[in-house]
C-alpha cells in the first residue's frame, strides 16, 4: 500500500468513533502494536527532542525501503508515533519525503500538531522525515 | 470570602474547554485576571497613555502619577522601607538576572554561592552564569523525600567564603513554604546576602521584607492576578546602590556625554528605556485586588482546598503526592502509579481541567525523585472544591484509560 492509502485506512478507522474517549482509546490500543526498538538503539542520540515525554525512532533500510522502530515512556504518546510509524514505515525514502501529514488533521488529533504542545508531533514527523533524506543521499 | 461573588470577578472562569466548564488549576504557572485589573489596563489605553517621567504634558504627568502611584502600592504591599527600594522588572526572571549581573562586578575566584535544591530554573542558571564568569563556586543545600531543605547541611556549607545566598521562598515543583527567615539570618551570620525568589510565594502569602531582613526579594505580577511581563524587585538600599546598572539607555541616566555619563538615583537606575507603564499600573490594580479580599482569607481558604484536595487525590489507589508536608503551599504535585504524567495531562485536559505536567522548569527535584516530571494542580482563592471533584474524577478516568 502507498503512504496515501494507510492514511486513508487510518482516517476511515477513525472515523468510526464520535467522542475522544473512543479516539484515545484506539490511539492507546494502537500503541500497543507499534514496532519496538531494540534497546540498543534507546540511545541518547535517538530521542527525539522537543517532546516531554521520551520518544526513541531508530531506521533502518531493507531492501531499499526505510522501516522504522520506535517507544515512547508516555502511552498517548506512543500511540501516537505507532500511527506515524503505520504510515511510513516499509515505503521508498522518496515516498516519505514527498508525504503530506493531513491526515493527522482529519483523525481530530489536530491540537497535537500545535507547536505548543509539549508532546511535538511536529518534531517527530520533521524527525521520520530527516532519516528519509538521510538515506534517500545514501541511495542516490 | 464570597466565593461565587469572586469567581464573577473572573471573566474567563466562565469559558468552556472541550466543551467542559473550565477547570483551572495551572494557578502556579499564571494566575487568571479579574475585571478590575482588566479595566485598569483597558482605561490606561483608553484614557491617558503617554510616556512617563519625560513630558511636561498633563498626559505624561498623569501616566507618571499613576505608574509611581503603583509602585508605592507594591512598597507598601511588601512593607519595604523606601519607594527607591522597589524595581520594575519584567518579572522574577529579570529580576533575578539583574542581581545577578550586578554582582559579576563584586565577586572574586573562590567567592561561594549557595543554592537550594529546590530552585526553578531561573534561579539556578543566571548564577551558573556568574559563577563561570567570576570564579565563584555555586554549592546547593539538599533536600530530603519530602522536599524539606537539610538546614543542618546548610550551617555546614555557610563560610566566611558565602558571598550570597538564593532560595525560593515557595517551591513551584513541590509546593514546600521553605524557612526563609532562618535562611536568611544564618546568611547574615557569615556576611552573606540573600535573595529570595517570591514568584510561587506571592499568590499565597504577603512577605514583610523588613521583618524577613532579606537583601533582595523577586517576584512576577501575572502569578498575582496582574498582567505578564512585570514583576517587581526589591532590594535594600545599601545593596541596590552598591550594584552596576543593568541596562543603558534612557530613563537610567542623570547627565550623558561622550565622556562620561552619571546614573539616575535609585530607582531609575535600574529602569532603562521605556517600562511596561500599563503593566507596572495594573500590578499595583492587582495588588489591591488580592488585598482587598484579604492574605488572611486567602490562606484559610486555600487550605481548605489543599486539604481537601490532597484526601481526596490520596484515595486514588497508586497516587502518590511529592512534597507533602505540613508547611506548604496550595499546590499539590503527584503521580500515577506506571504512568506517564503528560498522558494524565493530555486525559485531564479532554475534560476542561487545565494541569501542568512536565518537570516545571525545576529537572534537579525531578532527578532526586528519579521521575521524569509530576502533575501539578495548583489552586487559587477562587477555585472551588467543586472543581476539585471535577479532577478528582478526570483523574480516576485517566488511570482507568491507561492502565
Ligand atoms: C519559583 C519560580 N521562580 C521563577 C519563575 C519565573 O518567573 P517569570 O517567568 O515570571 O520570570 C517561576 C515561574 O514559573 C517560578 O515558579
């Protein structure tokens, strides 16, 4: 599936909930089954900054697509990042590059994209997005 | 205390967040603005703005008037001897980084500075600052599980070396009401100024400078019902004289050429370039505000809701309260057990209760616990029990999501 088709997947899943509670509640759940990282890779280096909760991504490439493992110490966090994760993992670095992130707006997670909002979604889609580049010049 | 009538007093008490009534409870973070305070400052822009202490216009006079008439309501507030003794800042941060720098120019290598455990951020790095440039060493009084500063290692760090001491007199992290006064008179026993950071103090308490004998005395008008970006400093006499001027500019200075220029006298000196004229106004609207409905009520009261909040939390299962002690402020710092704190934040808020999480600009305490923040409720005069409720059950739900 493209990075298209998964957002569309993940939006017409959402859409089946009408309050928050249910919304989080699927968020939690889909933490659960997030790709862990190993824990070598828990490093200092791999956190993402700007979050206050801990964030770990770690990438790698096989055959030429960029798969991603992540954890979070906050579970609405690592719900979160488990959506990000879905999205983008398993596709061409090009592909992540060229990636709109809308869909975050269409599953009512929109106050989380705030740039106010300690937990920076923003700084973890900016951070899936610079290991695109990075292997994408690896690539080329 | 009328609590209905004070919470009209309030305008935004009335809003609804995600679609709940508001619950606000980030009280240590900014306190909210009554209407009186909010018609000063509208009646400041409406009627008289003009610059201050430069024109003869009746304007200008009638800005002047009314900013000095502010700042002796902030003297008489903190019982300070002199007008000259109170500083506009911008606010706690301010005023603590300008004592900082004035004492850049008087310490030597060797020089010590003495720290609590249980400083925010803004008053712990402006005095790295002046250690690395002056040589001095900072040294930090401990604490135990309860957020209690360890005086007996204190008396032990106290040398003729201890050029100046600093503290919060109220923890933002912990909400623990340190002994300042004791604090501040072993200080003095060495030779050692103090200053004291009022900003978490003020909202809960009226501080007598003179009573206190302390040196220097920091705090920020939007933590006290007034507006952001001022705050006041107050500092004795002997000592703001002694001090270098902060800034350059205007409004500082008495005679300015090429050559040399002389300082204004206290407390213009400290005050370069145009102030936050409305602001300062509005601090002193502020003031009157709080003492109107009275420290003495407003302490007795928010006992009450500490105490009430603090049983009621405590029946959570696996909820533990940091810094619970007999002397504290109403705040109330806690955690889920194998929870996250900012998941609790991100619940509670879904139900219009506004909390901080995080480790409150104070990462030292959240080291000495081994936790990587708290959730803090922080209550003001015109929260009610009611409210309390409110978290008490949004709590609960966020516990029943995330376990
Ligand atoms: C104890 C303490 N000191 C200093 C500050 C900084 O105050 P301001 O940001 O108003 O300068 C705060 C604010 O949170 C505080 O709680």
């Amino acid at each position: 599936m493209t990075i298209q088709e998964i957002q569309n997947e993940i939006v017409d899943e959402f859409s089946m909930f009408d309050d928050w509670m249910q919304r989080y509640e699927y968020m939690i759940e889909l933490g659960k089954s997030l790709p862990l990282i190993e824990d070598r890779y828990k490093t200092q280096a791999n956190i993402i900054k700007g979050c206050q909760s801990k964030v770990w991504v770690h990438a790698e490439l096989q055959d030429d697509k960029l798969v991603f493992t992540a954890d979070s110490d906050a579970i609405i966090t690592k719900g979160i990042i488990a959506i990000l994760v879905r999205a983008f993992s398993n596709q061409s670095p090009q592909a992540i590059i060229d990636a709109d992130t809308k869909f975050i707006d269409e599953i009512g997670l929109k106050e989380h994209l705030s740039p106010t909002r300690a937990n920076g979604l923003v700084s973890m889609i900016k951070q899936l997005k610079l290991y695109a580049v990075a292997y994408q010049t690896q690539l080329n | 205390m009328d609590i209905q009538k004070i919470r009209s007093d309030f305008p935004i008490l009335n809003r609804k967040v995600n679609d709940h009534p508001l619950v606000y409870f980030d009280n240590a973070a900014t306190s909210q603005t009554p209407q009186v305070v909010i018609d000063c400052i509208v009646d400041y822009y409406s009627n008289y703005n003009a610059n201050i202490h430069r024109g003869v216009h009746s304007l200008s006079q009638e800005a002047t008037d009314k900013y000095e008439q502010a700042r002796e309501t902030i003297r008489a507030h903190f019982n300070a001897k002199f007008t000259r003794e109170i500083i506009f800042t911008s606010g706690t941060t301010d005023g603590i980084n300008l004592v900082a720098h004035g004492f850049s120019g008087l310490l030597k290598k060797g020089d010590e500075l003495i720290v609590s455990a249980l400083e925010h951020h803004s008053n712990i790095v402006p005095w790295q600052m002046l250690c690395e440039s002056t040589g001095a060493n900072l040294k930090v009084i401990p604490m135990n599980d309860q957020g209690i500063l360890d005086m007996q290692a204190y008396n032990e760090l106290l040398t003729d070396r201890t050029k100046l001491v600093f503290c919060n007199h109220v923890s933002n992290a912990l909400g623990v009401i340190n002994p300042i006064s004791e604090i501040i008179k072993k200080a003095h026993h060495v030779g050692a100024a103090v200053l004291v950071d009022g900003a978490q103090a003020t909202p809960h308490i009226k501080p007598n400078v003179q009573e206190l004998d302390v040196d220097f005395y920091v705090a920020s008008a939007h933590k006290m019902c007034g507006p952001t970006g001022v705050g006041m400093l107050y500092g004795k006499e002997q000592w703001l004289s002694k001090l270098p001027p902060y800034q350059g500019g205007g409004e500082m200075i008495a005679e300015v050429t090429f050559e040399k220029t002389t300082y204004a006298d206290l407390p213009h000196k400290f005050e370069a370039g145009t102030p936050n004229i409305c602001g300062g106004i509005a601090f002193g609207a502020a003031i009157d505000y709080m003492n109107e409905i009275g420290f003495a009520e407003i302490h007795d009261y928010e006992k009450e809701l500490l105490d009430y909040g603090t049983s009621e939390l405590k029946k959570i299962p696996g909820l533990k309260i940091y810094g619970e002690t007999a002397h504290k402020a109403a705040v109330i710092s806690f955690n889920l057990q194998g929870i996250h704190p900012y998941d609790v934040g991100s619940i509670v808020d879904k139900l219009g209760v506004a909390v901080r999480t995080g480790h409150h600009c104070a990462q030292p305490i959240m080291d000495y616990f081994k936790i990587p923040g708290t959730v803090r409720a922080s209550f003001a005069f015109y929260n009610t029990k009611q409210e309390i409720d409110t978290l008490v059950s949004a709590v609960k739900l966020a516990q029943k999501m995330l376990s």
